[in-house]
C-alpha cells in the first residue's frame, strides 16, 4: 500500500463561500496512478470545513441560507468576547460541518455519487487563504 500526501492551495472570499474542489481531487488521484483505496480530504483552519453535496446554484444558495438560520452571523458569540474578531459564528460552523471526509476509489475513481461533489465551505468573516491536505491511500 502506498501513502501519497498532496496539498491544494485555495484563496476564499470569506463567508459563505462554497468551492468545489472535486476536479482537483480526481487530478490528485488520477496523478498517483493508484487503483483502489481510498482519499482523505482535510482543511487546516477552525473556520473551514469539508463536505459533499450536489453543487448547483439553487443548493448552494440553500446551504448558505441553511446555516444563516441555523447559526446567524449577526448573533453575539462567547468567543467574539474572548477574541473580538466577530468570528464565532465561523467556528461554529465548521465545528457542526467537520474538517474532513474520506472517499472510497476503485479503478483510479473517485466512487461519488452522479451528482456528488468535494466542496470546501469557506465560514470565515473574511477572505483567507485556505489549506488542504489531500492524503490518498491505496495501491
């Protein structure tokens, strides 16, 4: 078995910004010349996060609009008092969404859905420049 470690380097425009990352993914992959396995793809920030979902426009808008509701921007947060950088509502984000996923490969291809694509979901309050680990493992 062998264990390939890539890095993507992605400049964000700040929240909510959803990339998809997917086609960089499969040049990774495809780059190794492995078979079977599997990916894992991790982004390095508490303010980011990793995630999988039909990327079309009308998804993308519910997402943001999901999190909106679910973690509003404009609310006060404890560690907003702790940092003042009005960021809470990032960290919590990415908390909820998480830092990685693992995907299974067979025949030098990503096993997603029809539909399925790698996004990374930008949460910060500004634009950042973003890390992320690509690390395949198979042979």
């Amino acid at each position: 078995m062998k264990i390939i470690t890539e890095k993507i380097g992605l400049d964000t425009k700040g929240d909510p910004d959803l990339v998809n990352i997917t086609g960089r993914i499969e040049d990774i992959l495809h780059a190794t010349g492995l078979k079977h396995g599997q990916v894992t793809v991790f982004v390095v920030g508490s303010t980011a996060a990793i995630t999988t979902f039909e990327y079309e426009p009308g998804l993308v808008e519910d997402i943001r609009e999901f999190f909106e509701k679910l973690i509003p921007r404009k609310k006060s947060y404890h560690h907003d008092d702790t940092w003042g950088d009005a960021n809470g509502f990032s960290h919590l984000r990415a908390a909820l969404q998480g830092p990685s996923v693992t995907i299974p490969f067979d025949g030098g291809k990503l096993l997603l859905g029809t539909w399925q694509q790698v996004v990374l979901a930008e949460f910060d309050n500004r634009p950042r420049k973003r890390e992320v680990i690509v690390q395949v493992m198979g042979q």
